[in-house]
C-alpha cells in the first residue's frame, strides 16, 4: 500500500512514520517527546498557527488553570521541573503558553510539528497494519501507530441561535478568542453562558464595559481561587522533593490537592459546627479542594444539599440585591458539573454596570442586526461573547473520518454514545490510542497527571509491540463491552449523572447522554497497571 502510494505520488518517500500524533497541546507535545526517547519516528499534525491546544484557543480575559500551577505542569523531566518558576497560585492562559514554548524548545519539538494542518480521516490499512492519515491541505502520511491527542475541550459549541448570522457587532466565543487584544472599554457587551469560561472572564470584561449582560441557563457554583502570587519557600519547598509531591498527588481521587487533602468522614457524621468550620477553612483556602471536605459529597444528595447549602448563603451574603442573588443561587447537585474557581465572580454583579438575565424567565429568541431579543425585549450590544463551552470528549475525534478494521466508521461505532477500552484503545481499530479519551479519569482530574499516565502507558505499549515483533494491538469488543458496564457503574453510585452536564453530553443538542469520564484516578492507575502485568489482558496482538 504505501509503495502504492508513493507510486502515485501521493505520498513522499520520507513521509512514512512510526506514529502520527494529532494535537500539539499537553499531550501531543510530550507523546512527540516520549515517541523519540523510544527510537521512534513521529509527526504531529496541528489544526493550530503554533502550539499549546487547549492554551492556544482560550484567550479570553481572565483564562486560567483551575489546578495550582505547581501541579499542573509536566514531571517526566527533573531539570525542566526544577528550572521554570511559575509565578502565580493559578497561572495565566499567557504563562502556561509560556511554559509549553519553553517545553517545545528545550526538547526541540518543533521540527516535528507541522501547523496550521487540521487532519480530516484517518484510515486503517488492513493488509500493511499501517494507517492512512489525511490533512485538509490534503497531505498523506502513513503511520503505523496514530495517537489522539486531540483534547478533550476543542470542539466549541455555537448554539444555533436564530439570526446569529445577521448581527453586525463583534461575536466572540471564549473557546476560539482572537490573537489581538479585544478591547471592551466603553462598549456594551453580552456574556451568554455561566459556565467556567464566563465566571473567569465576566469580572475582567466588566472592568472595562460600559455595559455588561450576562444571560444565564444554569447557575453554577464557585469557590474562590485567593490567588496570588506564589511563595518563593512554599515553591523551594515543593522542590526540594518535587517526586513526592506528585506521587501524593496521584493517590488523590482527581489527582490533585494532597497537601489540602481529603476527609474520609461523611457530611452527615459531623455536627453542624464542625462542618461549618471545615467548609469555612476550605472556603478561606481557595479552589477545587474544597470539595474534599467530606468523602460524601459527590456519592449522597443529602450530603451534597449540607455542603451546596454553605455555598448557596455565601451567594447570598455576596451579592447585594437579593432578587439578583435568588437568580445567583446554584439549584443543582454541587460539583456534578465542574465546580468553578472564581475571582470576583458573584461581586460583580454589585456593579452597576451589570445586569443578569435568566434566559428560563427571558429566553434568547433571536439576535438582530444590533444585539438580541430575550423575553421580548430587544437589547443593543456592541461585542456578544459566546461562553457556551465545548462538544467535550467526543466532539473533535467525531468530525475525523477515522476508519478502522473493515472500514468500520468510527463515527458509525459510536453513534449511541463513545466505547472504549481503559479510554485507551477502540475495538475495530488496532494501533490507534486515545489521550485521555472517554472511558478514562481525563477531565475529572488534574489534566496533565492523566495526560502523562496515558503517554507513559501508550509508549510501554507501543514498546512492547515494537520488542516482540508483533504488527498491532487492538482493544477486544468483550474487553470493551466490560469496560462501558464498569464506567457506567461506577457513574451510576456518584451524583454525577443527576444533572445536565457536558460530561453526559446533556449541553449538546441530540447528543447520547452517556457520563463519559471515569471517577477516580488511583483505581484507574492500578487498573492499568494489572491489565499490562496480565499480559495486556483484553487486548490481542497480531
Ligand atoms: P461550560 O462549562 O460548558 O459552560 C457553558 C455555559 O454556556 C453554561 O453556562 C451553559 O449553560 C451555557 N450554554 C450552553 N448552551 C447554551 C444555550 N444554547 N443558551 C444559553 N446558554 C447556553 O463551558 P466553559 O467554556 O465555561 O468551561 C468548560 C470547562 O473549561 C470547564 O468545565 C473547566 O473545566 C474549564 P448550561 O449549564 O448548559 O445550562
């Protein structure tokens, strides 16, 4: 087949690769990274102008890591975590771009990317075990090996609101920000969506904004990030035995927060009091280990109710107007979506210049030319910023022609919902992986841990394919099937599935409600770890 190819002149004699990586963000850089240490030849291929995927896209004011900077960076190599000083509690969309540049250049990774290149299908030759990957510049590679590293939120959703098309201002969405500062001083500007992008940006834009309406579907909750700058002994701390400190991380639940920690007592098995204090403590500490306060919390509702109704009078003690802060106050199960990490988000609604409009009692029925109708009322906005989140896990991988075994589609494969094995690996298409695909911990941790446990195990993979003389490795449909069942019942005993989140895929219209993420990071680990020592249990080699 590939000398077919290159017959016709379709492909180039040196574009023949071991492994085709798409995505250049967290995971395509460091699998590139992995691919070479193992002697392999590899490409990634880049829908981007440059590097950084998820930190590429979202630029919009106010971008920043959820995770503590310290955590949320790479460990595979000592030097670069002992050199780079990050120098925020949270950092900046711009220094984690920052970080990935200086990733990319002492690891010389650039040579090995090729931008501005979205591939389009990716097709599984059966006879040569090799795969046959396509670009929109309708360039041709073969691989033997191709890894997703897609991203798990780079599909953003645009609502198809009616006469979108027809307004004549600025339409912004958070997920696809411009490269050019947009400036919002003295203009009127909308924020349609509550979601995490919105809570970080709304604050900034309305700063600066004549005008701010922000209408919103949901209310989410949010905790405070008290960030600040970092603590130079706090950091030479955590360095002084940086190997510790990820290891204790990665025996946490989502991979984060050890020195916080986590209780291991039920919301309900403490008095009034206790709980109180505990919850202040967290509150006062900042950020998403606020949620370790009990072990409860995402397992029984009302457990969840004690803890929801702590932030829900934090709202209320916040926000000044009280009809404001009714419309503020989260109804739904507390962390079933992912819980925000704000600055100044529910202050924000004291200024003056801002107004909240709860689309359930004034829903969006158009835009126009000059700004929207909502309730009937038409409003006149100057920019529009779309905060309306992602196609999250399936989306990207959804819009590739990725066929496998036989032809099989994979978009025919998952019609009724995403099936994986581990996350990893699909039945039907030998020699393709997933980066924290659906079916594995991905979004419900600290990104970067599940990014590089994934890396660590495709390369081992990979390696072992390579060491004994085998052509393919394929996830079985029995393995598979198992695999479902166990992260649908794993799902089934948390609070995860009660509410409508882009984790089910409940915030994309007519698309499977399946929970896609798998809770709980160490188990999966461990999990992982037997199936290789049980010979790569639920997976055949040929
Ligand atoms: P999210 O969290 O998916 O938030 C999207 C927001 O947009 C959310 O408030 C949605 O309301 C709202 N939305 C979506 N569709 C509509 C329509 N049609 N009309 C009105 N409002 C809508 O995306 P983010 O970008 O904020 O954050 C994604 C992740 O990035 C986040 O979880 C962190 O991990 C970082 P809904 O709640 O669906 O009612």
């Amino acid at each position: 087949m590939a000398a077919y190819a290159r017959l016709m002149g379709e492909i180039q004699d040196d574009d023949g690769v071991d492994i085709a990586i798409v995505g250049a963000g967290f995971a395509g850089l460091h699998m590139l990274h992995r691919a070479r240490g193992l002697g392999l030849t590899a490409r990634v291929f880049e829908a981007g102008s440059d590097i950084g995927g998820t930190w590429f896209w979202n630029r919009y004011p106010g971008a920043r890591c959820d995770i503590e900077s310290v955590e949320y960076s790479y460990s595979f190599d000592h030097d670069l975590e002992q050199e780079w000083e990050w120098t925020e509690r949270y950092a900046t969309q711009p220094e984690i771009l920052r970080y990935l540049n200086h990733v990319a250049d002492r690891f010389d990774l650039r040579r090995s990317i090729t931008f501005n290149k979205r591939v389009t299908a990716a097709h599984f030759d059966h006879d040569t075990a090799t795969w046959r990957v396509q670009t929109d510049a309708d360039e041709r590679v073969e691989a033997r090996f191709v890894v997703m590293a897609t991203g798990c939120l780079s599909s953003t959703n645009t609502p198809s609101f009616v006469g979108i098309a027809e307004f004549g201002g600025q339409l912004l969405h958070t997920g696809q920000w411009p490269h050019e500062t947009v400036d919002f001083t003295g203009k009127r500007v909308a924020v349609i969506g509550t979601g995490s992008s919105a809570i970080q940006s709304i604050p900034i834009i309305a700063e600066q904004a004549a005008q701010l309406t922000v209408f919103q579907r949901t209310p989410n909750y949010a905790v405070p990030a008290h960030n600040g700058p970092l603590d130079p002994a706090a950091v030479a701390d955590v360095k002084a035995d940086y190997e510790t400190f990820r290891d204790e991380n990665r025996r946490m639940i989502g991979a984060f927060g050890a020195r916080v920690g986590r209780n291991e007592i039920s919301a309900q098995a403490v008095s009034d009091d206790d709980r109180l204090i505990e919850l202040e403590r967290r509150w006062e500490h900042g950020g998403l280990s606020f949620l370790g306060g009990f072990n409860d919390v995402l397992l029984n509702q009302d457990s969840n109710e004690l803890v929801a109704g702590f932030v829900r009078d934090k709202v209320r003690s916040i926000v000044d107007n009280p009809l404001v802060a009714e419309k503020l106050v989260p109804r739904t199960t507390l962390g079933c979506k992912r819980l925000c990490v704000d600055t100044g988000y529910y202050a924000t609604f004291n200024r003056d210049n801002v107004a909240l409009v709860d689309i359930n009692d004034e829903p969006i029925e158009r835009f126009t030319s000059t700004g929207l109708i909502a309730g009937g009322v038409a409003r006149q906005f100057d920019v529009i910023v779309l905060a309306t989140g992602f196609d999250a896990m399936t989306g990207t991988l959804m819009k590739i022609d990725i066929r496998g075994r036989d032809g099989l589609a994979l978009q025919a494969k998952w019609e009724a919902g995403p099936r994986t094995y581990l996350g990893l690996q699909i039945s039907g298409f030998p020699n393709l992986f997933l980066i924290t695909g659906p079916g594995s911990p991905s979004v419900l941790t600290n990104m970067v841990v599940s990014i590089e446990h994934h890396v660590n195990w495709i390369g081992d993979c990979i390696a072992h394919v390579n060491e004994h003389g085998l052509h393919a490795i394929e996830a079985t449909v029995e393995a598979e099937d198992q695999w479902v069942d166990h992260v649908n019942l794993v799902a089934s005993f948390t609070l995860f599935p009660t509410c409508n989140s882009w984790y089910l895929g409940a915030n994309i219209p007519g698309k499977q409600r399946v929970f896609m993420p798998l809770p709980g990071f160490p188990g999966y680990v461990d999990q992982c770890d037997q199936i290789v020592a049980d010979d790569y249990r639920g997976f055949v080699f040929t």
